[in-house]
C-alpha cells in the first residue's frame, strides 16, 4: 500500500487538544482509577472460585455481588469513561474544530463518576437487579442517562459543527456510539426495570441489552479508536477503504440480534437462540471487512502499535469464537461453563481495554503537550498487561473446557469438578493479580504525566518536531 | 512504513495529519461512481460472500426457527407450530379422580373392595358393571339406606358428585371415574359416554336428593 | 458517507428494529401467557408461591445466587441436566409466568435449581448448608443472627460447633425467606410445550 503523500506540517498538538485537555484527562483518568477498581474486585471473585469461603460471611462481597461490582466497574466506570474520552478527543480532531460543551462533559463526567459510584453501593448493600450489565440499582438508572447524555452532547456538536462535509470511518462509529448508549440504556431500563415485562421475555431483553452493549456500544468506540490511529501512525490509506462503510452497517444493524446465543437451550422459543445463529454468522462479514481494513496496522512499532494490533487481533478471535460457541452443538459443552467468561474476558479486555490502551498512550501525551512520564513504567505496564490478559483467557477457557465436561458427565460431582479446576483457577488468581498490578502501574504512569504539578521541572520533550521530520522523509 | 527504528517509547509518532487522513480517504469513496460510470453498491467478490452468508442464513433459520412459534422450543421440531392438547383417556383421567382424597378411595379403598359390613364393594359389583342408568343416577345424586351388593347387605350414605353437590364434577368426570371403575380390579363392562350422563342430569331435573336402593330397582 | 442525517436514521433505525423484533417481538409472543389449566389436576399451573417464598425470590436475587446456580432445565438429550436429576423435562416459558424476577441464570459452578423442592425437602439441610456452606460452597453466616435461648429452642436453629451453653444459631428472616423459596422450587407438571420432540426419523447431527 503506497503511502498517501504527507506534507503534515501542522503541529502534532494543536488548540483543540489543548483546550480540550482537563475534562477528557479527567474522563481517561476516572476510568483508570475504575479499571483499578475493577481489578481488585476481579481479583478478589477469582480468589472465590478456587476458595469459596474467602470473604463468604462478608454479605457485600459474596461470590454474586462481587461479580456484579467488578463488571460494574469495570463496563461502566472504566469502559464507558475511556471510550467516551476517546470519542469525544477523536470526534474534535476530525471535526477541525475545539470541542463545544465542555462544561456540560465536566458536570456529565462527575454526575456518572457519581452514578457509578451510587450504582456499586447499592449492588454491595444489595439493591441489585438481577439482569447482566444492568444491576446498577434501579434508582441510579436515571442519574446515569442524563450524566450520559450530557457528556454525549459534546461529542454530536464536534460531529455536526464539523469543518469538512465529508465523514470518516472513526466519526460514524463515535457518533452512533455516543447517540446510540443512552437510547439502549433507555429501552432496557424501560422494559426491564420501571415496567418489568413478563417471565421470560425478562432474559431475552436482558441479554438483547448485554449484546446492545457490545455491538452498538462498546465495539464501535474500540473500532472509531482503532480506524482513527491505523492510518495515523502508520501513515497508510486504509486498504479497500470503500468497503469500510458496509463493515460499519452490519455491525449495526446485525450484532445486537445475537443475544439469544446467552439462552441456548433455556425456556425461550427456538427461533431466539436460532436468530443468534445466524446473526453470528453474518456478523463474519463485519470481521471480515475490519481485517481487510485494518491490516495496515501490521509492521508498525511503538507502544501504541503494539496495543492497537493486540487488540485489534483480539477482536477477530473474539467474533469467530461467539461464532462457534453459538451453535447449540457446542453450546452444549460450553454453555454455562467458565469458557464463556474467557470469551468475554476476550472481547472486553482482550479486544476493547487493549485498544483503549493504545488509544491513551496515543492521546495523552497529545493533550498534555507532554510525552509520558515514564519509559519503563510503560514498557511494565505492557508486558505485565499482556502476560496478565493472554494468561486469563487461557485459564479461564481451559477451566470452562474442563467444566463443561465435568457437567456433562453426570457422574462427576460438583466437588470433583471444582477438583479439575483448580489448577487453571489458581492460574487465573495469578494472572489477576498480574492485571491489577500492571493498571497500577499505568495509573501511576498517567498522573505522573497528567499532573501539571508533577511535570513543571522537566524538560519539554521534543517528540513532536520529530513527528514532522519523520513525515517529510517517509 | 515510517517508524524510526528507535521510537521513543514515550509518545508515539503520527505519521499523517488530521487533514491529510480525512481528505485521503474522502477522495476514495469520492471515486464512485468509478471510472466506467457505473455506481456500485458494494463489490463483486463481497456480494458473492454477502450472498453465501445470506443463503445460509436464510436456510438455518428456515429449518431451525421453529416457524418462529412461541411454543417451540426444540429447534429440530418439523410439525405443527401449534401443540394440540392430547385427547384424555378417560380410564385414566378417572383413575385420578377416583384417587382424589375424600372422594371414592376413602369409602371403597384402593382395590376397590370397600370396607366389609360398612361401605361395599366396586369390584364384582353388579351395581357397577350392571345397569348404566342406576350407576350414573348413583355418582350423580349419591345414594343412601340398605343395599344389598354381591351377596351381602350394606347400610350407610355415600355423597352426591355431579353439579351442584360438594364435588360439582362435570359430566366429563363422572363419565370417566365410572369408565374406571367399570373395567379395573377384574370387571369387565362398557365404558360410560358422557351423553349418557348428561341425559341422565337433564332427565332428572333439579334432583338433589340421593337415591335409594329401592328406587333405583324401578329403573331399567 | 457525507449526509448526516442518512446517518443518524440508519443508526436510530439499526436500535429500533432489533428492540422491535427481539424484545417487543418475544413480549408479543410470551407476555401474554396465561397458566395452563388443568379440569383432572383440578388447578392451574404453574401454581403460585406463597408470599415468604416470593419475598425468597428477591434475597436470592440480591444476594446474586445466579451467578453460580442456573434455574433452567434443558431438553432431554441435550446436556446431562436429565441424568443429574435436575429436572425430567425441559423448562418452558410458562414456568416463569408468575416470576417477578425470573433467575434463569448464565453460570453453573454449582447445581441447577429449578427443581430443588422436589429432591431436597430438608428445611434443616438448607438451612445446614446456608450456614456453613460445604466445600465448594460459601457458609453465610451474616444470614443467621445468635442469640439466648428464650424458653424452647427454636425448630430451625442450626448446630454450631462451640455453641456458647444457652445460646443459639437461628435463621433471620430473609434466610427463612430464602429456603421457603428455594423449598418451593418445583416444576413438575408437564405442559403440552414441554413434552420431548419425537422426531419421525433419526435426524442427522448437522450442528
């Protein structure tokens, strides 16, 4: 792919970063102290599996409420404060123009902060609601939309006010990410909490709005993120760009149909786990597309680069293992096992924290007009992170591997079962702790460079003249 | 490619501008119509795999949808959609009736031999296998004073069943608990339709009064 | 793409249809399920649970028993749930029909529940079990409150190891709550939906 003549002149950080600097540092800082958060929880419910008395006679932290709380945290302090940082810092690049609506993303950003914090006191005093992603208490639910809505305002100024007419790809999935989080939090709350539907039309929307999430969601903040540092810092025109918009369209309009996948053999009509079959199947033509897109990313060096791609790879593996575990034959050894939290493990932290990951060491030197603090605290917080998250999900799926054989065998007892676990569970604590060390360090990493207290005594670094020398002589 | 071969792992380079990556690839998909005029929606080799994916799609949830029934759950399921409600076998239909506490089973007992001397007999009764008309007249109305059944004489009461007694069963039950009782423990008599028992309801009116031996011996 | 406004229907419209057909759709079909009556049962089923039981349902949802207990039976045939005893046929959506909060679950670290009334009937069992929990399951205590005896002990009080002399181990509220819920999970009755799928031939195993 020949490179696009780059005359990039234009200084690497320009006023919209600078203006925009305080609330999208304080969107990517809340969510790392979440993702620290989260970590402790994820740690603690792993201790759980393996020693299921650990923490049992502390009612807020039993096995059920700290897994709420560590998804919690993780989907809506971490996930939802960084991808809509990101968003949002994307979403005025490409515009060309400053964010509008700062304020409102500042009062949005503690209103959530404060929601979010609300929602996991009300799981842990046990307020909770009993549907994936959803149990953040139901009178915190309203809170969430409005600080939502204000932060999203922003980001559907910067995509309308933009300069040029014409979109890229990074802007359509931003914008249907931001537009679209609050109607689906809307709808699910509405049929699921304020005027519950019946019996088992009760899963089906839960497991529609945990497929929501991901599909309309979470997938097109990673992949607006993605589309926007391929080209930039590999310096390449996306390959067979022109298809790029089919890719987007069937994200959308087929990913939230496979939720059914979740009630493979339950009480619900076949055609519900049927659909998301089939929805699966078609999604492959997204993943197709993205790979296709997306493989300019390959040869590139640099920290960034090397996240992007990790997880770029990880959203691949992702959508052709939902793919497999859909099919009700497989679904029979995997269904209710551990392995579907190593899909998810996957998808969430594999696919979407890493690319997330890639997206803040590209932007926070950005919009702090300051290179990253810390050389070796990133170079640890890349290798602990990588080991931690490919050591999990390998755990995590030989554990639901061995799991779902033990269930299928009647025989087996549930103590002889747990017996053919522990070892991968033990591995599964280690690489946790491994997690939580490593965002430590990135946490630390990001205020030392965030802080401007911190800061004031060291040089300017220069990187950004080399970026403009290096564009002239490639 | 453009990385130089010692980034400064601290900030990573770009290699393109804002400007340049959104007027680069906005002059692509500028290019359609392409060059021969012609506006594609979407390119050959894709449609072809969009087609495959659609055909496949399309055939799995032909055959695994279940007609998209509420009421299918096996997905291998190839009938009708709608599950139509068995026709009950009044033998046993009437079995748990006859079993239901404080119906037949307290007096007569399981094995349908009664009690000697208090409650008789429903096996090798001839009251049972005998005459319809006096058997549904019993279940319906109930029946009390002497009786002499298989040989021995019995003196007690025994409660009316049909509507607007205590039990009030329909005409279905009292036809299906006297289908039972009429073939179990060693009898051998016809089963009892549930016409015969309505026009046997509708025939004595307003009836609440049991019946007795005597009265019944007028009737065929 | 350039025009915004296509962007934004195609968006809202990509929400809009898989909440339509998905929820809406599956509300249409099961929302309207009426229990299943049966003139020779003498009832309809499936058959309400008593108060404690239903305020049971809430402990056992807040305290997140779902993530380790699922309350679905599937099919015989498929999976071992029929072999372990959890259940002769498969659960259908009328089971749910008077649930507040049905708890299907997504996890089984532990057995399915849907059943458990009619294997386990020992209040004391549970209540054993709650307490002390097992060796892969949690004991939680804060469920049981220890205090004097007054009078008589308590039939539900649970053994205690070590006991202080007068003094007992009893089940709070929410903990009797709990068990009447767990004790009235039973789904015996077989509806016209749940009967097994006879299939007229030996189907071919193509998926």
């Amino acid at each position: 792919m020949p490179n696009p003549p780059t005359h990039a002149t234009t200084a690497e950080v320009t006023a919209i970063d600078t203006q925009a600097r305080g609330p999208l540092l304080l969107l990517l800082g809340s969510g790392l102290v979440w993702l620290v958060v989260s970590g402790v929880l994820a740690l603690l419910t792993s201790i759980q599996l393996h020693a299921p008395q650990f923490l049992a006679d502390c009612p807020q932290l039993t096995h059920g409420r700290a897994q709420a709380l560590r998804e919690t945290a993780f989907v809506y302090g971490w996930l939802a404060n960084a991808g809509l940082g990101l968003a949002l810092w994307i979403l005025a690049r490409l515009g060309g123009r400053p964010l509008r609506g700062l304020n409102w993303v500042v009062a949005g950003s503690l209103f959530w902060n404060a929601g979010v914090a609300l929602g996991l006191v009300g799981i842990a005093i046990g307020d909770m609601t009993s549907f994936g992603l959803l149990q953040m208490p139901r009178y915190v639910q309203p809170l969430l939309v409005f600080a939502y809505a204000c932060m999203g305002v922003s980001g559907v100024l910067a995509w309308s006010g933009r300069r040029e007419d014409a979109m890229y790809a990074s802007q359509w999935y931003a914008v249907a990410a931001i537009f679209l989080f609050p109607w689906l939090l809307i709808a699910a709350q509405a049929v699921l909490l304020w005027m519950p539907v019946r019996g088992v039309v009760q899963p089906i929307a839960a497991t529609w709005f945990a497929q929501g999430v991901w599909a309309l969601w979470l997938a097109p903040l990673a992949l607006a993120v993605v589309y926007y540092i391929v080209p930039k810092i590999s310096g390449r025109i996306i390959p067979v760009y022109e298809w790029a918009s089919l890719g987007f369209w069937t994200l959308l309009f087929i990913g939230s149909w496979s939720g059914g996948r979740h009630l493979v053999g339950g009480p619900v009509p076949a055609w519900i786990p049927t659909m998301a079959v089939v929805a699966q199947s078609m999604m492959l033509f997204h993943y197709l597309i993205i790979l296709l897109n997306l493989r300019a990313i390959w040869g590139v060096g640099g920290t960034t680069a090397a996240f992007i791609r990790f997880g770029f790879v990880a959203y691949l593996v992702f959508g052709v293992a939902e793919f497999i575990a859909s099919f009700r034959g497989v679904a029979a050894h995997t269904h209710f096992t551990l392995f579907n939290a190593a899909i998810e493990q996957l998808g969430l932290y594999g696919a979407i924290s890493m690319i997330f990951f890639g997206g803040i060491y590209f932007a926070v030197p950005r919009l702090t007009g300051l290179a990253w603090a810390s050389a070796s605290l990133i170079s640890g917080h890349r290798w602990l992170v990588l080991a931690g998250v490919v050591i999990s999900i390998a755990a995590l799926g030989i554990a639901g591997g061995a799991q779902g054989e033990g269930l299928l065998d009647p025989k087996v007892s549930f103590p002889d079962m747990f017996g053919r676990m522990s070892t991968p569970l033990l591995i599964n604590t280690a690489a946790q702790a491994v997690l939580l060390s490593a965002n430590l360090l990135l946490l630390v990493n990001f205020l030392r460079s965030a802080c401007p207290w911190t800061r004031t005594a060291e040089p300017t670094p220069t990187l950004f003249r080399a970026a403009t020398e290096e564009a002239h002589a490639s | 490619m453009s990385t130089p071969s010692q980034p400064d792992p601290r900030a990573d380079t770009a290699a393109v501008s804002d400007e340049t990556l959104m007027a680069s690839h906005a002059k692509l998909l500028g290019q359609q119509p392409d060059e021969k005029g012609r506006y594609r929606l979407m390119p050959l080799n894709l449609l072809f795999i969009f087609s495959g994916m659609i055909f496949f799609g399309g055939t799995y949830l032909g055959r695994f949808s279940g007609y998209f029934s509420p009421s299918v759950f096996n997905e291998y399921s190839t009938g009708t959609a709608v599950v139509a409600a068995a026709p009950l076998d009044p033998v046993a239909v009437g079995k748990k009736l006859y079993a239901i506490p404080g119906g037949c089973i307290t007096c007569h007992q399981p094995n349908g031999a009664g009690l000697p001397g208090a409650f008789p007999p429903l096996a090798n009764s001839e009251w049972v296998t005998g005459s319809e008309e006096r058997l549904i007249r019993i279940a319906l109305h109930g029946l009390q004073g002497p009786i002499k059944v298989a040989g021995a004489d019995y003196n007690s009461a025994m409660p009316g069943f049909g509507q607007g007694s205590g039990f009030n069963w329909s005409d279905d039950k009292i036809a299906a608990v006297l289908t039972y009782i009429r073939q179990e423990w060693g009898n051998k008599a016809g089963p009892i339709a549930v016409d015969k028992v309505t026009a046997v309801r509708t025939k004595e009116g307003a009836r609440s009064a049991a019946w007795t031996a005597a009265d019944l011996e007028k009737l065929p | 793409m350039k025009n915004g406004p296509f962007l934004f229907t195609g968006v809202f419209l990509a929400i809009l249809i898989s909440f339509s057909a998905l929820v809406l759709g599956s509300h249409s079909q099961l929302g309207g399920l009426t229990p299943y009556h049966d003139d020779t049962e003498g009832g309809s089923f499936p058959q309400r649970t008593s108060g404690l039981a239903a305020r049971g349902q809430l402990v056992y949802a807040d305290l997140g028993c779902a993530a380790c207990h699922t309350q679905q039976v599937r099919r015989p045939g498929y999976g071992s749930d029929k072999d372990r005893g959890w259940g002769e046929r498969q659960s259908v959506a009328r089971d749910y029909i008077h649930q507040a909060r049905p708890q299907l679950g997504a996890s089984r670290l532990g057995p399915d529940l849907t059943n458990l009334g009619a294997r386990q009937k020992s209040e004391e069992a549970l209540l054993g079990l709650l307490y002390h929990g097992s060796a892969t399951h949690p004991g939680y205590s804060f469920l049981f409150e220890t205090r004097a005896i007054a009078g008589e002990s308590s039939p539900r009080a649970v053994k205690v190891a070590g006991q202080a002399a007068g003094h007992e181990t009893v089940p709070t509220e929410r903990a009797r709550a709990l068990v009447a819920y767990l004790l009235s999970l039973n789904t015996s009755y077989d509806y016209p939906e749940a009967k097994p799928y006879e299939p007229a031939k030996k189907e071919e195993a193509k998926k």
